[in-house]
C-alpha cells in the first residue's frame, strides 16, 4: 500500500510537471529527475518515522517492554 501511495505522489508530481510546461511555466530545479529523489525521500522519511514510532511505542509505552526491562534489571542483564 505505502508503495502505491508513492507512486501516486510522483504521478500527481509529474502531471503538474506537464501542466506547468503546457502553460510555460517552468522552474529549473522541477524536473522528472527531482520528482525521482523526492518521491525517494517521502518514501524513506516516511519509513523512518514509522520505525521511530515502533520503537517508542515497545519501548516507553508497551506494558510488556515495561515488564521485560524489569525483569531484565532484575537479572543485572541492563542497567537501570
């Protein structure tokens, strides 16, 4: 599904590529190459915040990563 959505996000930018040059309007940094990259970067920034919310979410919210890291300075296998 992320998939798709980037490739939509690039179609939509791509088509206001062709709109923008339909009506001579042109911008020397939008082009099909920096639709690429960008659509590459929201991919990836995207992955990252999701990733980030995972981690926070097991770690500091989790009852069950609260427990285990408990359990786990019990046994002086993580530092308090």
């Amino acid at each position: 599904m992320k998939k798709d959505i980037f490739t939509l996000v690039g179609g939509f930018l791509s088509a206001m590529l062709l709109f923008l040059g339909s009506i001579d309007v042109s911008f020397d940094w939008f082009t099909q190459t920096s639709i690429d990259a960008f659509v590459i970067l929201l991919a990836a920034a995207v992955a990252l915040v999701l990733n980030l919310y995972a981690i926070w979410r097991n770690t500091f919210v989790s009852k069950d990563a609260q427990l285990q890291k408990k359990a786990l300075q019990a046994q002086g296998l993580i530092k308090k």
